[in-house]
C-alpha cells in the first residue's frame, strides 16, 4: 500500500500511522506522508469505485460553498487485489461535542448557500466586475447533480428536476419501490404507489419550492421497514400525501400538524394514531 500510494500521490515518503478505522461498508487508515497526512478509504466491492467518485463529487461541492468543513479529496485508485480506494485529506475528529452549535448554524448555511447565491447575483446583475467574479460558482435552478451518488452501495440516479416533489419522486422514492417490486413482488406496494404519483405534487403544495421540509417521526424507525404511510394533513383542505422518511415508505395512518412556518419552508411534527 505504502509504495502504491507513494508513486500515485508522487510523495517520497508514506508510513501508515496506526489510526484506523472503518464502517459496515469500507475500512479507513491514515498515512503519514512528506506532503501531509491523508487517510485513505478501502472496499473490495466492485460497485466501490462508483461509490467513491460520488463521493468525491459531493465534497468537492461542499467545499465550494465554503460553509463546512470536510475533507479535500486527492485521488481515487485502483485497490491492490481488487475493488478501490480513495485519498482524502486527513481530518482530526476528536474533541467535536463542544462546536456542536457551531456545526449546526454551518449545515443550515450549506443548504441555504445555493438560495443566497441566487439572491446575490439577481442583486448584483448590474455590477459587471463583480458579477462575474460569482459566476465562477453559478446558481443551480434545477434540482439534482451531475453525478451518479451511493446510499452504502446502492446507486442514486440523480437527473435533473424542474422541482423538489418531482426529483424525490421520480429519482428517491421511485428506485426504492422498484427495488420492493424486484426482491418481493409486493403488489400493495404497486398499487398504492401507482395511486400516489399523480396526486402527490397537490399534496405538497404549501411546501412547494426551494423549501427545506423537516418532519420528525416520533416512533421507532426500525419497526416500520418497508411500511407504507398515506398522510393526512389537520391543515384544511390539504389532500393526502406521501411522506420519505429514511428512505423508507409507511403505510400506517398518521396525523399531521403544521406548527408554525420558517423563512425555508414549513415546519411539521407526525405522530401516528394509536390503532
């Protein structure tokens, strides 16, 4: 490994450091190298590469927002003996609880980074110099990526939408029923998400935008695997709608109270009914 990394990274010298670690998906090292420390991640699986390459798409999009802090990406490379790895800069995690605030108010400027711009570069349209100096990160009107990402090692497809309700539907929630039709046949699954597609933009439409949706479901997430949820809102006249919650559909009644609303877009607590 060391000789690998020391000829792709062009370094004279690479020594593993003996901090490793790793996951239920690849395992982690960190070498030391006469041009830094960088920790490299490891899988043997064939689908690897295309996990790692979508990994380092979405870092280095984040790092251009300049909002939070992860780590560069240097290199993805063949493994020895099969699958791949990828160079990244090393990060020390350790002693993290107390900036905890500090990491939540740099997420929230992460998501909102893209509305801003826009904002930014309709305001200063006129301001030549400056204006192109933003157009070096442009303003992204549709919803989607330029490429392919992983959940683990299932692959997400990520076309481009006109709208949010479109681009979960047709490129989350569409994947993950045809993977429930392909490994069990579920019919129900079918029909009721065939039922859904056509209503389900009407359902959201008092979210509808460049919104960000937070619901918190207040049970066990593990207890409703591969469950379907028809919501109906307390709003007034809301028809009912799908909710995604970790990926998942759930499929038990549910009651769902709008409690207040935020620049971003509505907030809304779900409690299921006790049957």
């Amino acid at each position: 490994m060391e000789e690998l990394l020391k000829r792709e990274l062009g370094c004279d010298s690479v020594k593993a450091t003996g901090h490793s670690g790793g996951g239920c998906i690849s395992q982690g090292q960190s070498y030391d190298t006469d041009k830094g420390r960088v920790f490299v991640k490891v899988n043997s699986k064939p689908e690897a590469r295309r996990m790692f390459e979508g990994e380092v798409a979405s870092l280095t999009a984040i790092l251009r927002t300049g909002t939070v802090k992860v780590p560069k990406p240097i290199k993805v490379l063949d493994a020895p003996g099969g699958g791949s790895m990828l160079v990244m800069e090393h990060l020390d995690m350790r002693h993290l609880s107390s900036h905890a605030a500090k990491l939540g108010t740099q997420l929230a400027d992460l998501h909102l980074d893209n509305k801003r711009l826009g904002e930014t570069l309709q305001k200063e349209a006129g301001i030549v110099g400056r204006r192109d100096e933003l157009v070096a990160r442009p303003f992204v009107a549709q919803f989607g990526f330029d490429v392919v990402t992983c959940c683990g090692y299932l692959p997400q497809v990520n076309d481009w939408q006109q709208d949010w309700v479109t681009f979960y539907a047709r490129q989350r929630i569409q994947p993950q029923m045809d993977l429930v039709e392909q490994r069990s046949g579920d019919r129900e699954a079918r029909e009721l998400w065939a039922a859904l597609q056509l209503p389900i933009s009407a359902g959201v439409t008092g979210i509808q935008g460049n919104a960000s949706w937070w619901v918190r479901l207040d049970c066990d997430m593990k207890a409703l695997s591969w469950e379907h949820l028809l919501m109906t809102s307390s709003k007034p006249n809301t028809p009912p709608f799908l909710c995604a919650a970790a990926g998942l559909l759930i499929s038990t009644a549910c009651e769902l109270s709008f409690i207040g609303t935020v620049e971003t877009g509505t907030t809304a607590v779900v409690s299921l009914l006790q049957s």
